[in-house]
C-alpha cells in the first residue's frame, strides 16, 4: 500500500479529551476518529490491527473446536424477559423500537441467542458438545464510556458459548477455552495474568478473567508471592493481620455528638480508621444481621451473597436500622445489640482497644475488645482487599497490580438452558438442560490495550502480530530518481513475498516521515537516504530490537524475510 493512496490522518497535537496514553495515541497515529462519546470509527490503519487480533482469535478458536455462527445485534425484549436479564441489565442496554411499537435490545451480550437457537435444534446428547462463538459487534450503555476503544459504548466482542450434556465434559470445555486464551493472548504479545473472577449476574460457579498488565487498568488485581493465587479485587480471599492488639481497659462511653461517618469519628476521637468498628445492618432475605467490618475496608456485597447463598442482600433502611439499634443511623454497635446474628469480617479479627457505636445517638464505646466484650456468631472474609492483606489461601503477602480485562471466561451451569429450554435427550430418553459455559474476548479493546502497554509517550512499538503494516519503506528524498526508484523495487520485491509493506511516497521531508513512523511505530522501517546513495545499503530499524542496521541492496529481502519471521 502506497501512503499517499491510503488515508493516515496523523497528528502532532493531543487530543484534549484523552486521558491516557493509548487514547492519545490512537488518535494522533490515526488508527481511529471519535464520532461521538463511546463511538468510534476505525481508520484504515486501525482496521488492519483490528483484523489481525481478529484473525489470531478466529484461528485459536477454530484450532479448539469452536465454531462460528454469526447471530443477530438486535434482539426481541421478550428474550430478555423471559430469561430474566431485562430487569437485571435494563441499564445498560440501549433500545430500539421498530415501526410497531416492539422494543428490541440491541445486544450487549448474546447469551439469550444462543441458548433460543440450541433450544431448536439441539435434541439428543449426540449432538453434543457443541462450542459457538461469533466475531460482532456490542453495545452497551455505559455509564462512562472512556479511554477510546477501552470503554466504549460500541465496541467488538468474540463471544462463545458451549453446550455440554454432563457438568464434567462442561469442565473439559471450560479449560480447554482457557487455553485457547492463553494461546490467543500470548500471540497477541500481551504481558498478562490469569486471574481468578466473581460470577455476578452471569450466575454460574467458575469464572476466569485474562488482564493486560498497566498501571492504568481499571482493575485491582491481587497476585500472592507465596502461593501464585491471584484474583480480582472482587473475588480476592484475604487474610487480615489484627491492626490494633494491644490489650485495652475495660470499655467506656463517650459522647460524640452528631458524629456519623468514620472519618468524623476518628477525627473527633483522635484514633485511626483502622482502629473503629463500622457495624452495618444488612438484610439477608429479609431478616437483620450485623455486618462488622474495620473502618478503612469496605463490605463486599459480594461476598456477602455468595456466604448467605440464594438469599437477597441489601442494605437496610434508615428505619429498620433504628427500629434494630434503637439509635439513629450511625451509632449502630456490636455491645447490647440483642437478637439479631453478629457476622464479623476478618478484618475486626483480635482487634482490641477499638471504637465502635453505642447504639445511642451521640454515643460511642472505646477501649472495646471485641471479643471480650460481646459473642460474635462468626468470623468471615467479608471485605475487599486492601495494599497489605495477605493472601486468604497461604497467609504470604499479596502484590497489588493494575490490570485491563480483554477476556473473561464462565462456567455457567444450567442458569440459561433450563429458563430458555435448550434441553437435550439423554441415552435413557430423560430430557435434560445442556451444561454451559461463555467465553468473551474485548477484540477492540484489546488493541486499546496493546497500545497501552507497548508505547511511549512518542509512539506506539507495535509488534509483527498486530502492527498495520510489518514494513515501512521511507524514500527520504522524493526528489532523487535513484531513491525512488529502489525504493519502489524493494515495495514491489516485498509484495511479491506477501509481506505487509506500506511505501511512504510523499513528498515530505525526512523530519516529518522519521516522526510519522514512529508515532505510529510500525516495527520494521527501512530508510532510503543520502546513505544510501553513497554506500548502496538501505538504514533498517528493528523497533522491537532496538537496532539500527545497514543492509546492502541485494540482501535485503531475505534479510527482510529472516527478520518478520524471528520477531
Ligand atoms: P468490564 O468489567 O470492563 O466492564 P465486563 O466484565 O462487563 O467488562 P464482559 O461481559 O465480561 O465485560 O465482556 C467480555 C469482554 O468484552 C471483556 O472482558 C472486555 O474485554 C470487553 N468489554 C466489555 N465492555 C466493554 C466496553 N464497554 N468497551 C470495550 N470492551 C468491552
Ligand atoms: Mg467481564
């Protein structure tokens, strides 16, 4: 491809809006152009990186078994309704009305679909297993679209689904997509982790996330040194060290008028946050419990589900708090709090000399020893990890990393197949729901992604998997014949060799080339100068090496050759 044929809208500016590196440079390269908030569109260079991630993920897929279909973006409300989704994800679908009045989702995740189209012509265990994915296009209405392509509203997902006949062959496909995902990303070239992940709405009883490390991942992930357990801040099972041990007199009361919040307390009271004891009333199907947890950490509502298995869990309200505590909201403790369970996270753990509510307005107890001084009903992993947890499984110390999700495995269970009916025949003729499992890839953010963690502030250092082009070929004096003309041979000898090669005709300066080369970073440029009209040799830069190399005429392609391969 000849630059001046192609459309490569660079820029030396950066956009304001672009909070982070590889937004910055998306743009500025011209891989892609905003259209409006989430909504971008993708320049041709943009597109060729795209269509490489893609053809990676289609070939993993298909080397594991998985086959693509391609289902509808929009998809009647009535699915969503009956599987029970429409409630739960209303907020971040967006809606169209066709020319009836019918509403239609247009899909932010295909798992209603699949299951429709296996529930009618899916029949009998021969039939199975069976692993669907396609490559389309997402929607979803989030609540901050940002960082580019890293949080969009529209964006392309790979999403798979597998349908199993037992929960055993189901485990089989589960690990065998998590393979496939460490193959896809590895060839990627991402540096990333596995880690564990909550199932949330999905449901379900397995679940893996696949993180891009940078420090400007949206999400905390904690890596322990000791046992190699690593999971999202979701998920993470902790270990606490007690914060405060020393042993303390007997209680007191005191008066601490209208302070509510953790920081007006220990403020007020000249103690730590780590040094109080929060004590939120929850309701678990309806009846009250204590949750206690230390002053710095937060509840994990997840956690919270996951330990009162089935039951809802909310918050309760102002009124039943009063009506528990007999107090007004904010002065809720553990000492006196009659008939009501105490669930203490592990955070409040041999926690002495602590500071907790009195469960009288205005009032406080210090010198609490918790389990001095009241029973509790047990001790749970209750709260999000914090920097300086240790690790719920060997007790050594987590390190906390940064991490961007490109892919996200679940083992489902049943959840789907048994609400949509995507049932199957077993050998004895008894109709069971298939056993299933979901597999998303972000293909768009993954580039995003790529970008972030191979780039400087300068440019983008693509590597030969996923750059638009493997080759740049820059004839630094357009208005030399001999340049020109060697330069349009090596294009043309590159071609011929199927190699992805981009000439950059222009009649612009070497500056202005030398800097549009390596904004956009292709790995391999090769440099026509003044040189090379007196030695002959043609200037290669190796980006991902590092190198600078000069390489007669008559070597250069199979040094070319060598060189696309071993990167
Ligand atoms: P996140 O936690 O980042 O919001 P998610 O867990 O909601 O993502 P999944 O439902 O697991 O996302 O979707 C599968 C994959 O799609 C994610 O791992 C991510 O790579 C990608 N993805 C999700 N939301 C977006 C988005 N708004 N823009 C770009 N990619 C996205
Ligand atoms: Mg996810």
């Amino acid at each position: 491809m000849r630059w001046t044929r192609n459309f490569i809208p660079t820029l030396r500016e950066s956009p304001q809006e672009a909070e982070i590196r590889s937004h910055r440079l998306m743009i500025r390269a011209g891989l892609i152009q905003k259209l409006a908030g989430g909504l971008y569109t993708f320049l041709p260079l943009g597109l060729r990186s795209l269509r490489k991630v893609e053809k990676i993920v289609r070939e993993v897929m298909n080397n594991h078994g998985a086959i693509e279909v391609l289902l509808p973006i929009l998809q009647p409300k009535e699915i969503w309704t009956q599987s029970g989704r429409w409630n739960v994800m209303r907020d971040l679908m967006l809606v169209a009305k066709d020319r009836q009045d019918r509403s239609f989702v247009l899909g932010p995740t295909h798992e209603e679909i699949i299951t429709d189209l296996v529930s009618k012509r899916i029949k009998s265990y021969r039939d199975l297993p069976k692993n669907f994915y396609q490559i389309q296009t997402k929607f979803r209405d989030e609540i901050r679209p940002r960082f580019g392509l890293m949080r969009s509203r529209e964006f392309l997902m790979k999403d798979g689904y597998s349908f199993d006949a037992t929960d055993e062959t189901a485990q089989k496909s589960y690990w065998n997509m998590v393979e496939a995902y460490q193959e896809i990303f590895k060839r990627c070239g991402f540096n990333f982790i596995m880690v564990e992940a909550d199932t949330g709405v999905m449901g379900g009883s397995l679940s893996h996330e696949f993180m891009v490390l940078a420090d400007t991942g949206e999400d905390e992930l904690f890596v322990c040194k000791g046992c190699g357990y690593a999971a999202n801040r979701e998920l993470a099972l902790r270990h606490c060290v007690p914060s405060f041990s020393s042993a303390s007199s007997k209680y007191e009361e005191v008066q601490t008028p209208h302070m509510k919040s953790v920081e007006g307390v220990s403020r007020f009271l000249k103690v730590s946050p780590q040094q109080l004891i929060k004590t939120l009333i929850y309701e678990m199907d309806r009846k009250p419990h204590a949750i206690l947890i230390r002053g710095d950490v937060e509840v994990n509502e997840g956690k919270l589900r996951r330990l009162f298995k089935g039951a809802s869990v909310e918050l309760a309200s102002e009124e039943k708090v009063s009506q528990v505590t007999a107090s007004p909201v904010g002065f809720a403790g553990p000492l006196g709090l009659k008939g009501i369970p105490l669930v203490a996270d592990l955070s409040v753990k041999g926690l002495r000399d602590a500071v907790t509510g009195a469960n009288k307005a205005d009032t406080h107890f210090i010198h609490v020893d918790l389990e001095r001084d009241c029973s509790i009903d047990a001790f749970q992993d209750l709260g999000f990890p914090k920097n300086g947890d240790l690790c719920g499984k060997c007790k050594a110390p987590f390190q906390v990393l940064r991490g961007i999700e490109v892919g996200h495995v679940f083992k489902l269970g049943t959840k789907y197949s048994a609400i949509l009916g995507a049932n199957y025949l077993n050998e004895q003729g008894t109709q069971l729901p298939c056993v299933m499992g979901c597999y998303g890839i972000g293909v768009s953010r993954c580039l995003a992604a790529f970008v972030e963690q191979n780039s400087t502030e300068n440019g983008i250092l693509w590597n030969q998997a996923l750059a638009p082009f493997e080759v740049l070929i820059s004839p630094l004096l357009m208005e030399v014949g001999e340049i020109v003309e060697a330069a349009e041979k090596l294009y043309n000898d590159l071609k011929l060799k199927g190699m992805d090669v981009l000439l950059d005709d222009r009649k612009e300066r070497p500056g202005v080339k030398f800097k549009d080369a390596d904004l956009i970073g292709f790995p391999i440029q090769v440099a026509l100068g003044q040189k090379f009209l007196e030695t002959r040799s043609l200037e290669v830069h190796i980006r991902p090496r590092q190198k600078v190399e000069h390489i007669p005429m008559d070597s250069i392609v199979s040094y070319l050759e060598g060189m696309i391969r071993s990167l």
